[in-house]
C-alpha cells in the first residue's frame, strides 16, 4: 500500500524519472533556469499538457545534453540524434519550401 501511495506523489514520480539519468530535482531546476526555462531548441515553454521538460542524452553514453520539451525530443529521435540527417531534412524544406519564418 506504501508502495501506491508514493507512486501517485509527483515529487516521487519526477524524482525516480530523473534518477533514470542520474541527476537530481535541484540539477533539473540548474539546468532549466540556464536555459532560461524554454526548451533548448525551440525556446517554448512548459504547457498545460506537457508540465516538464524531457531530458535529452546521448544514447550511447548516457550524458545529458539538454532538457527539450515533447515535440524537439521526440523530433530528434525521429531522427535518429544525428545531425547529418536533421542538415538534410533542413536542406529538403529550404529547396523544396516551408511555411516558417
């Protein structure tokens, strides 16, 4: 029943999801607040719907680069993590047209 109850606090949750990438509730808030709180790529902020930010890490070294919201982490999975094919997708908007800026 113990057991229950501490996985419906969200501190609990939150802190054993951080724990995943060995770094701590306090280094979470470093890191958002040097990144003045948005998303490291797209400079949104938390949302209604997405209350945290996801860690980012190499996947093959576990190192944390950056905390991204929903949409640039799974965008950079989609991806792969490599930056020749995000180049070549960025290369295939701007010769082929986008609605951006």
């Amino acid at each position: 029943a113990r057991h229950k109850e501490r996985a419906k606090d969200p501190s609990y949750r939150r802190d054993k999801y951080l724990a995943r990438y060995g770094i701590t509730h306090a280094e979470y808030e470093k890191m958002l607040a040097a990144q003045n709180g948005v998303c490291a790529i797209c400079q949104g902020e938390e949302t209604k719907r997405w209350t945290h930010f996801s860690v980012d890490h190499n996947h093959e070294t576990g190192e944390v680069r950056g905390l991204l919201c929903h949409t640039c982490n799974t965008g950079l999975g989609q991806f792969q993590d490599s930056p020749e094919l995000l180049a070549e997708a960025a290369n295939y908007l701007r010769l082929r047209g986008y609605f951006g800026d």
